[in-house]
C-alpha cells in the first residue's frame, strides 16, 4: 500500500527503531522491587481497608496541581458526570479501533459506526447522547470526524499485524493489592518477540489536540513503567502525537526512564498516604480549580464562594 509522505514519516520515524533494544530479564523484578521497598513506609501507616489507586491524572494531581485535588477525587467527593471532551475522545477512539476491521470506509463512517456500537454498549455514554439537541450530537460527530481525519491523515493504516490495541487497561498492584496503579494509553501497537522474548518490540502512543505541557512527559514514563510491569517486557519507545499539527514528542525506553518513573510513583504515593493518615494537603490554586469538587470553599480557589 502506497503512503503518503506524511504517513510514511511517521511509519520510518515514530514507528520503527533499528535495532530493536533487548532488555535483561532481571529489570522487571528490579523494578517491581524497588517500588515495593518506596511504598513500605505508606503501607505501615494504612489502615485496614486502606489503599491508593494512582493513575496518571492523580500523579499530577500530586506533582503538578493541587493535592487537595487529589485528595478530594481520592474521597469521590462531587459526581462524574460524561462531558463533551470525554464523550469526544470515547468516540474517536471507538472510531480509531473500528478502522482496523473497517479500513476502506471513510473517516465519517467511521465515527458512524463507533457512534452506534457506543450508544448499545455504554449506557453512561448514551445517556449523555440523549441529552443532546440534534444540532449538538451533530456537531459531536463532526468534530469526532475531524480528529479521526487528522489521525488517519498522521499514521499508516493500522494492520493487524501490529497487534493495534486501543485504550488498552494496564494494571499493576502493590503491597498485598492495598496501592494500584493503572493506565490506559490511547493506543498500543506491536507485540511479543517470540524468538527473543525480552526484545521491544512495542509503541505505546498518546494523542492529543491542544499544546504540548510538561507532565505529558510524566504521563509516557507512567505508561512505559505500567506497560513493563503488566507485559513482562519494556516498550522501545513511548510518544506523545499531537495530532493539529503531526508532530510527537517521543522517549526511548531505557532502565533510567523507567527507574525515574518509579521514583515519581513513589513519592507520590507517599504524599497521598500522608494525606490519607490525616495530613493537610498543598493547596496550590491554577486552572484545575475550575473541575475541583472543594472550589467553593477551599481557601485558595479563586471560586471561593464568599
């Protein structure tokens, strides 16, 4: 299949490395070992019952927003509620996945197709469809066109042979199951090495609209880590794509990337056990109050209501 030159960037670029690196068995355990040593201290401290779930957003919560936010999500203070940007990653993801099966249909029929399969297999997601007015869920669609466009203008057609996995659910657990940390990076491509099991042969990828910000970096090095520990054997590279543009911001795999990773994890974990145990959190006030379930009344907000 012939590419375009945009597409074939990407494919020579992003999605090949030459050689692909091989990993020592023993860094898995290392890894998961060292953790283990990080988060004795929080687990001594918990009580029965207690536990930390960490995904990406509440390690930056923790490192790079507000702990306050962290600890009002972590007590599931406020309801979620399905909004337009969620709604409109579901269903280009959704729309992504089916154009691996569905590779001749255009970007439009696409999202029409993943739009139905949403609204059968996701009553929270045609709930939100519902309340929709006509002219809303259209332009809900039309903007869901527009990125599955710019995906497919970026990346050759996902073949089948890469394994493609969209939104795949990543976990790891800790200290008798009481810490948890999942991820679930937009796409996973390339599979195992079955001559050499402890060869990369993996592309975790995360996509994005809007600008480039610091923990998108943290972010990769997450997903890296929880792709090591779930899959047995590193990713050989982790990116960012940002899809306005074509560009990507990407990170070979090596035991320091990792290792820093796990080093992020741990002292965030340590912060939130704190927290747990009674400790006030840093409050620390920037655009992130305006999803903060305490904005009305944390003595930081800008929202405080007086």
């Amino acid at each position: 299949m012939e590419l375009t030159p945009v597409q074939q960037r990407t494919l020579d670029e992003l999605m090949r490395m030459q050689p692909l690196p091989v990993f020592p068995r023993e860094l898995v355990e290392g890894l998961r070992a060292d953790l283990e040593h990080r988060l004795r201290p929080l687990t001594d401290n918990l009580k029965d019952g207690e536990g930390v779930w960490l995904s990406k957003s509440k390690l930056s919560d923790l490192h790079s927003r507000c702990e306050g936010l962290f600890l009002a999500n972590h007590l599931g203070e406020g309801e979620f509620e399905l909004g337009w940007q969620l709604a409109r990653g579901s269903l280009v993801h959704r729309a992504i996945a089916v154009s691996v099966n569905l590779p001749d249909r255009s970007d439009a029929e696409l999202v029409e197709a993943a739009l139905a399969q949403l609204r059968r297999d996701d009553g929270a997601f045609d709930e939100y469809c519902q309340g929709l007015s006509d002219a809303d869920l259209a332009a809900l669609e039309s903007e869901a066109v527009e990125r599955v466009l710019l995906f497919r203008a970026t990346f050759p057609p996902l073949q089948k042979a890469w394994s493609p996995a969209v939104e795949p659910s990543l976990k790891a657990t800790f200290a008798g199951d009481r810490v948890v940390l999942s991820a679930r990076p937009d796409l996973l491509l390339g599979s195992d090495d079955r001559e050499e099991p402890m060869r990369a042969r993996r592309l975790v990828i995360e996509l994005k609209t809007g600008g480039d910000r610091p923990e998108h970096d943290d972010d990769l090095r997450f997903y890296a880590l929880l792709a090591t520990l779930r899959l047995g054997v590193p990713p050989f590279r982790v990116a960012t794509v940002f899809l306005d543009d074509g560009t990507w911001r990407a990170h070979d795999v090596s035991a320091d990337l990792l290792e820093a990773a796990v080093r992020r994890i741990g002292d965030g974990a340590i912060r939130a056990g704190a927290m747990i145990a009674g400790e006030e959190p840093r409050l620390r006030p920037g655009p992130w109050c305006g999803w903060c379930p305490r904005a009305e009344t944390c003595p930081e907000s800008p929202l405080r209501a007086d």
